[in-house]
C-alpha cells in the first residue's frame, strides 16, 4: 500500500502566506500587473456612476428591441463587454440569459451562491424586484474575475425592465471593487429604513445574516433608539444595550451627537470620525450615513459607514512585551505557583514589581473554570468563567481551559476583549499554562499581551500546536483548523491545507479554494511559492521561505517570512506553516 502524503500549511496574515489576496488572484504574475493597472485605471473615474449608465443604456436597448439586444451584449471587445465589465440578464424565475461566460448561460442558476453561502442570483432577484416603487440597486457578493481563480469583492448594479412584448428582465453589470463606496453604504441604509418601516422590529435580526444584503465587507447597519441606546450592532455586539449619546472618538468628536443633529436638520446626513474597523485595534477615519426610521410612535436612527481609501488612521498601540517574553513570564510564574501555592498572590498583587508592570499581569483559574485571583482587578475573583464568550463570540473561558488540559498543557489563546478603561474590545494573546499547586490542585496561570506583533517566535510556536494537533488526530483535526471560532483562527491568521500536488484541502477563509489546484502560483517576483513551500518541507523537514506579496488590504508589495514544518501521523506525512510580514502596519 502507498503511503499518501499530505501538506499542511498555516496562513498568517489574511489570506494566504503563500501570496493569497482578496484584491489580487496570484495565479500568474502578470495577472497581478494588469489588476494593479485595472485599479489605477477605476481611479480615476467615478466607476459606480460609470455603471449605473451603462446598466440604464442598456436597459433603454431592451426597452426598444427585446432580446434582440442580447446579441448586442454578448460582443467582445464592444461597450457591454469589456475586460472585467460585462452586462449579464436573468429572467425573474433565475435563468441566466446573458453572461460573459457561456456556461452559465441557458441554465437556472437561482442556487448560485458565492464563497460565504451568500444567495447570488436570489439577491439580485430581490434588489431589483423587493420594492415596487424601487426597482434597481446595489448587490455585493465575492465572485472570481473572469478566467481568474480567487474571488473577489464585487458589486453589482441591477435594475428590472420590460421588453416591448412585456416579458421582464433583470439586466445588470458589476465591478470589481474591494472597497464600499459612499453610495453603496446610502442605498444599504436607505433599504434598512424602508425595513424598518414596513417590518417594525421584525427586520433587526436581518441585518445580521452574514448571506444578506446588509452585511458587506466591512460594512454594517446599526440602529439607535432616540435616547442614544445601541440596538443593533452586528461587528460590535459588546455594545448593544449601552447607551451611547456621550461616546466619544479617540479625537474627543462626540459622534453620536453629531449622528441625532444629522438626522433632526435634515432627516438624514453624513457625520465622519475615528473608528475601528471590525476585528481592527486601530481607529480609521470613517464617513457613515444616518438616517431616521419611523418605527410604532416614535423613531430611530439608522446608519452605515464606510472607511474611504486614504482615509486617516491612529498608529496601532502595541505592548512593549514580545511574545517570547510573556511565554517566559507565565512559564517563570508557574514555577512560583508550583513551589509556593496561593502564598505567591501577594506577590504578584504589587504593582510595578516583576509580577505586575502596567498591562503586563497574571491571573489563575482553577480547572473547573472558576477565576482564584486577577491582578488587576480582585473584585472579579470568584467568578465563574468557563462559558465566558468574547465580542466575536469566541468561547474563550472554554479555551483557556482546553489548553490547560491538553497534551502540552499550555499554549496561547486569542479573543478579543476590550482595553481597561476602553469600551471598544482589541485583540489580545494570552499565554496559558498548566500548573499544579503544592496541594495537588490543578490550575492554570496566564497573562496577555493587547494587539500582538507577530514574529519569528511566535509563528513557529503556533506551528508547533498545530503540528501536535495534527499528529494526534490526523485528518480529524482539519474541522478544528476550519473553526472560526477555534484556536487557529484569530486576528488574521488560519489555517489551510493542502495535498503535495498542490491542491488546496482546507481554506476557512476561502472554502471555493478547496478542491482548486494551487500549485502554479507565484508571486510578485514570479517564484513559484507553493511548489517552494512543498519542496522545503520535505526536503528539510521545517524551514523559512521568503516570498513578496501585497500587504493586506492594500496594493502595496511587502516582503513575507513563511514558516513550514512537517508532521506525522496515521501513516500520513503533513506539513504544517504559518507567516508574517516584516514591514510594520499601522
């Protein structure tokens, strides 16, 4: 019998270490010049506009000929199919009728959904078709770019129309945009407020499904009642129930004031201030439109924002403590903890001392999950703690307590709480690690570092747990590195997967790459950094690879540092890697 083998590799920094981008498909090189000249091109026009013409023109074309217009559209090279731009028209029950690729043409595609379980084909349906007094609008949804392979963000425009022999049609186009555009977020919130109107309350659980319409990129709809009180707030839930009206930016900007005068002059408006973005720890100059929604008697206040390429942002906050030195710090702890019991709390309550030093401090649970002693704040001891969920929903009291539990008995845990004396949660790493007391009562003792820098440290560390997994449970751990929820997925780093002739077996965060033959990708310079990552690992066994990408989010070249290393079990060989950018982000 053979012995299959089976490449695992840990994607640190967004989308892939190996030079994966939601901006960019990476398969060839110059595929990466022509989107980088593709985006400089959309700069310099307004593209939505753009769009919204074309789409109406070639509304007004089936308006005057029927399907006779579908020959028009289906030329190469001619205004209605055009590079990246093409015109595309389905009929209302979901065929598609016209599209850039044949194949899609002639088959009902109402199931089509894009990478997110997001209903493609049924939410252009809606768009055009849900009002009546509005029949057009803005769908987003993640889709490859033609002959490409990585989806990426696109918005389309869509509008219905009859034909001279009465039959209706959505005819629509779409860009490739991975940024909102300020008139994207006025019709999301313009639609939410039409909801609000004709639902009541009914429509706040909408806004957050993750497959509709109201969650996109990093966009969202929140809603506030007249006395400040956050409702609704899908990236940031901590908040809801809070009342708001005295909120501040990190500028002073007392921004939801500015949000209720918007609304009372005007009934709707735009207010700008420093925000995060979700799952971000800096602030970024964001532009949000409000408007008021009548619900019952009284009324509330609906908005959406959107962070505007350029836009300003605060320099991240990063504790001066590396990795490394925390691990040591918890490691020195537990020894104390082992030889001393609870005697060593006094000491590690004196502030300014090695125990406690600013944010730096310790805390202990017992591994029943209940909180024996925090440094920093006494008041909470007791408590307990092992269902404890963070902002995003993570369960990291359950965490804390399986890495104590587990073979290694220690290992980091991230989540996102937010800073003392802050209200928005931030990211932190927390180093945990088992200890036993001179009773013989187990606990764990740990301590975290807010808006961690990765490092060399670091990623291999994360390698070697994830090797571990791997070779204690083989295939089995690959629902554990798909978790969103769970260990290996945290800030901007996951998990994938991939087989030794290139194909991609796991991708949380791009599941349409699985099954997808990977092993043509290069990078900026042209390397062939996936048959480079395969080759080092079994080579040598572990190894770093240096590779130049586009740093996240942007179009900026960056170099990258991949950690790879090999792992058995069950027979199977697997690669397990992670990596990092070297350049600071701010």
């Amino acid at each position: 019998m053979r012995t299959s083998i089976i490449l695992v590799l840990t994607l640190g920094t967004f989308l892939c270490q190996r030079g994966f981008s939601n901006e960019i498909n990476p398969v060839l090189n110059d595929h990466s010049e022509m989107y980088r000249a593709t985006d400089t091109a959309m700069a310099g026009q307004d593209s939505t506009q753009y769009l919204i013409e074309l789409v109406k023109d070639a509304a007004q074309m089936i308006r005057e000929n029927g399907v006779a217009a579908f020959e028009e559209f289906r030329k190469p090279q001619s205004r209605w199919r055009k590079g990246e731009t093409y015109i595309f028209v389905l009929d209302k029950e979901g065929n598609m009728l016209v599209h850039a690729d044949p194949e899609m043409e002639n088959k009902n595609q109402l199931d089509l959904e894009d990478v997110n379980g997001k209903p493609i084909i049924r939410g252009l349906l809606a768009t055009a078709t849900a009002l009546p007094e509005k029949q057009e609008g803005w769908f987003h949804y993640q889709w490859p770019v033609p002959d490409g392979l990585l989806p990426r963000w696109k918005s389309s425009y869509v509008q219905l129309v009859k034909s001279p022999e009465g039959k209706e049609y959505i005819i629509g186009s779409g860009m490739y945009n991975d940024r909102m555009e300020k008139e994207f977020v006025s019709h999301m919130v313009d639609n939410a407020v039409e909801m609000i109107e004709s639902e009541g309350k009914a429509a706040f659980e909408k806004f957050y499904d993750p497959a509709g319409p109201f969650l996109v990129k990093d966009t969202y709809i929140f809603v506030l009642d007249t006395t400040g009180v956050e409702l609704v707030n899908p990236a940031f839930r901590n908040l809801e129930g809070r009342n708001l009206m005295d909120l501040k930016d990190t500028e002073g900007k007392f921004l939801v004031q500015e949000m209720f005068k918007a609304v009372e002059k005007d009934s709707a408006g735009w207010v700008e201030y420093m925000w995060p973005k979700p799952g971000d720890n800096l602030s970024t100059q964001k532009s949000t439109y409000v408007k008021k929604a009548h619900l019952g008697d009284s009324w509330v206040l609906v908005g959406a924002g959107v962070y505007l390429a350029d836009a300003p942002k605060k320099k991240l906050k990063r504790e001066e403590i590396t990795p490394f030195d925390l691990k040591n710090f918890v490691t020195d702890a537990a020894v104390k903890l082992e030889e001393e019991g609870e005697e060593a709390f006094s000491d590690f309550r004196i502030k300014d001392s090695q125990w406690f030093n600013g944010d730096k401090y310790l805390f202990v649970w017992d591994l029943d999950g209940k909180r024996v002693f925090h440094a920093a704040d006494p008041s909470i001891e007791g408590d307990i703690v092992n269902g404890t969920l963070d902002a995003l929903g993570r369960p990291y009291g359950k965490m804390f307590l399986e890495t104590a539990s587990s073979a290694a008995g220690e290992g980091w845990v991230h989540y996102m709480y937010p800073e003392p004396g802050d209200i928005f949660p931030a990211w932190k790493s927390s180093y945990i690690k088992k200890v036993t007391f001179p009773s013989g009562k187990d606990h764990l003792v740990g301590s975290g570092i807010y808006n961690m820098k990765m490092d060399e440290f670091f990623i291999e560390d994360m390698v070697e747990q994830a090797a571990a997994l791997i070779e204690k449970q083989g295939r089995e751990a690959f629902d554990v590195l798909r978790d969103k929820k769970g260990p290996f997925y945290f800030m901007d780093t996951y998990i994938f997967v991939a087989s030794p002739d290139g194909t991609e077996l796991v991708n949380p965060a791009l599941p349409s790459l699985e099954g997808r033959n990977l092993i043509d990708m290069k990078d900026l310079d042209g390397n062939p950094v996936v048959k480079k990552e395969i080759d080092l690992a079994m080579e040598k066994g572990s190894g770093w690879l240096e590779m130049s990408w586009f740093l996240p989010g942007t179009n900026t070249p960056a170099q990258k540092m991949t950690f790879v290393k090999k792992a058995e079990a069950n027979g199977e060989t697997f690669i397990v890697g992670s990596g990092y950018y070297e350049v600071e982000q701010e």
